[in-house]
C-alpha cells in the first residue's frame, strides 16, 4: 500500500463550547489516504485537546513507522486493526484514521459499502441530533431557530443550565438530549434530572466525571431519565464497566481507536442489553461517513460534524432534517471534494 496524509483545520459555523469553559472555533484533524492498485482509501482523526493528542503527535508517529505501515497485505482490516494496535499502542487516534482508511480501501476492492459488508440494511435508521454548544441563553436560542431540527444536544455544565433548558423549550417542541460532558457533581445531577425530565428531555449524556462510578450507580437507581456514557466509556474493556452504571453507551470511533473496536463494542453492550448510540467529534463528511454506515446497528446517533463545519472536504452524505441518506457507494460512500 502506498500512503499519503493532510493536515485539515476546518473553521466551526459558529465557536464551539462544552463545560468546563472549553471553546474551539476551528477542528484540527488528520486526512490519511491509503492506496492499493487502483483503489484509494480515506480515513479521518480530528485532534482533541483534552485527550492530549495533536495532529503533529500523529503524524510524528505515521512517519516514524511510515514503512510498516505500508508494507501489509490487506487482506483483512480487522487483522490490519491489530497490527496497527501494536504498531501505535499509545496513538489510538492515529490508529482510527488508518483503520477508517482500511475498511474504506476494503469496501471498495469489495465493490460494497460497508454496511452491506457487515450483513446489515439500510432500514430503521436512526435520526441525527444537532448539537447546541454552551454560549448566553441568547445566542443559544439564536442558534437553534437558526436550524430548525427534530433533536437537539444541548450541551450544559454552568450555573445557568435549568434556565437554558427552560428557554430553549419555550421556543420549540423538538426533541432535547443533554450532554453535561462530566460537567457535574452527584448532588447537581440528582437536583437537575427530575427538571429536565419535566422539560421533556430524553436522556443524559455523560452527567458525572468519567471516574465517578459511585456517583453514576447512585443515579442509575434514581435517574428519572436514561444515562449514556461517553467519557467513561472510551475503549472496548469499559463497555462492561458502565454495565450498571449507565443504561447506554455512546461509541466515538476516534477514541475507541477506529471501525474494527467499534463493531465489538456494539456487540458486546447488546449482550448485556444496554442501549447503543455513536457520537461525533465533529468530523468532517469523511468520519461522519464512518458513523453512517454504522446507522442500522444503533439506537441513536450525533453524528453533525459536517453540520457544525463551515466546510467540508467530501461529499456522499446528505442530512434533511435529520434522516441521513449515504451515497451507496463502496467503501464509506463519500469522494473528496
């Protein structure tokens, strides 16, 4: 295989903040390609700064070990997986880029997309959320009548939050979803839930520090509402962790380090009958496209990058109000623009 990289910075519509006063107006990320014959490959990683991973950490650590990547017959991508899980033990970002482009190089020599691969249809797919990012109740506001949408993440973790949930209803019906992102404490999540539940929310995401298991059992008894991990649930050994503690989880491919996990985390949350929802972190149509094929296996999806960006770099994927329809394409269905 021949491969080839790029540096992306791709500017946010609108500056993006969570808890914890963390605002990004641009995403970083890395665009690998993977080449085969007459087949190309594409995978994507964006850069998150409180995972301490930076796109010149992955690209230092593509270059170092540039010709083994290259030197594997891919046969296989799960086999590639594992290869290159002991290639970049302490990279799983970089490990997500090159498995995306794996199973993108795969689908297309396959001539299928990969959903199809996986023995899955393209039916009971769920609808995507849009996420409101942290700002004055105003702008928050402005923003949702900006994008008239059937479900919004709302992102919370201030002292203000009952008050924006409270206004922000006050002007549409759309279904809410919460993300505190680890923004609470235990006493503040059992003060907050009952209200949202009575502001029609649907569900928690990630409500307490990512550690803070004895303070998720206590609200797993008591939630009004379904709690779904995030932070707490980064790699395959913590879906088992969260059993008991959260109802779901939410997969993120980048931190899970790719396609290849993510197919066993799925399957091992239904094994223990918890619900599944797959997140974005703000990728682009390449990663979003990722998330895309994974649509018939999930309970939910945040799968907005490409509609929290000013820009993109692939088209294959289109959003109308929310349903998601892919190209059909091979692979992950989408062409670089």
């Amino acid at each position: 295989m021949k491969l080839s990289y790029r540096e992306l910075n791709i500017p946010f519509e609108y500056p993006f903040t969570i808890s914890h006063g963390r605002t990004k107006t641009h995403q970083p990320s890395l665009l690998v390609a993977l080449e085969l014959g007459t087949f190309t490959g594409f995978g994507e990683a964006p850069a998150i700064v409180y995972y301490n991973t930076t796109v010149a950490q992955m690209i230092a650590d593509l270059e170092s070990k540039r010709t083994l990547v290259e030197k594997f017959a891919l046969i296989d991508p799960e086999r590639y997986w594992h290869y290159l899980h002991h290639l970049f033990p302490d990279n799983p970002f970089l490990v997500c880029a090159l498995d995306m482009a794996a199973w993108d190089l795969f689908g297309k020599m396959k001539n299928k997309p990969l959903f199809e691969l996986w023995k899955t249809k393209w039916e009971n797919i769920p609808v995507t959320d849009y996420t409101i990012g942290i700002d004055t109740i105003e702008k928050m506001v402005a923003k949702m009548q900006a994008k008239p949408w059937p479900i919004y993440k709302i992102k919370l973790g201030t002292e203000e939050d009952i008050a924006i949930v409270e206004t922000l209803r006050k002007h549409t019906d759309a279904v809410f979803r919460i993300d505190a992102n680890a923004g609470w404490t235990t006493e503040e999540a059992l003060h907050k839930i009952p209200q949202l539940a009575a502001l029609g929310v649907e569900f928690i995401e990630q409500p307490l520090a990512k550690d803070n298991w004895e303070g998720m059992k206590i609200l797993f008894e008591r939630s009004k509402l379904p709690l779904f991990a995030d932070e707490s649930c980064v790699f395959e050994q913590d879906v088992e962790k969260c059993y008991g503690h959260f109802h779901g989880i939410n997969i993120k491919l980048t931190k899970c380090s790719g396609i290849t996990p993510a197919i066993r985390m799925i399957q091992k949350a239904r094994l223990l009958d918890m619900q599944v929802m797959m997140g974005s972190m703000n990728e682009s149509s390449i990663g979003s496209a990722a998330i895309a094929n994974f649509l018939p296996q999930l309970d939910h999806v945040d799968m907005d990058g490409p509609l929290l960006l000013s820009e993109d770099m692939a088209k294959g994927i289109s959003f109308d109000f929310g349903k998601i329809q892919l190209s059909g394409k091979p692979g992950l269905g989408i062409m670089l623009v």
